[in-house]
C-alpha cells in the first residue's frame, strides 16, 4: 500500500473475506483521512473481488469505481484506490 507516509504491506488470508479502512478493528488499516473507518471489503475468492461498503467516499479499481454492492473482480496488478489513497 503506498500514500502520503509511504509504502507498507499487508499479508492477506487465503480466503474469507478482510476489511479495508481507518478503524483499528479493520483487517488492513488505512490511517488517512480520505478513507472511511469502514471503507471496503476484500472478498479472497478465488476470484479475489473488492467491494465498497457504502461510506460516500471513492474505491476504485484503475480507473473504474467501485459501487456498492457491485464488487469488482481484481486481476493480477490492479491497483486499488480507496478515498485519496
């Protein structure tokens, strides 16, 4: 994950599903005000999916948003946006 403060990474389970956003209870942590405490969820497939929970604030895979409740299947390479991150 790159932003602003820099570049981490985030070791994902093979499956079920992990959260994305600000709130500490989240699996991935995004400490950015542009990203909503509950932001998106990683669906780990197999196919790996992103899906926005409906916080008002952009996800997007490329250039295309992700709507809620319309998760988008990510390839290899993809990259995620999600608020200004």
């Amino acid at each position: 994950m790159a932003g602003e403060g820099g570049f981490t990474t985030h070791q994902l389970p093979e499956s079920g599903e992990v959260t994305l956003g600000r709130d500490p209870a989240c699996g991935v942590v995004v400490d950015d005000g542009s990203v909503a405490p509950r932001h998106a969820v990683l669906s780990m497939g197999p196919p790996v999916r992103i899906d926005d929970l409906g916080s008002g604030l952009p996800t997007s895979v490329g250039e295309e948003r992700v709507e809620a409740g319309h998760p988008i299947e990510l390839a290899p390479g993809d990259i995620l946006h999600l608020g200004g991150v």
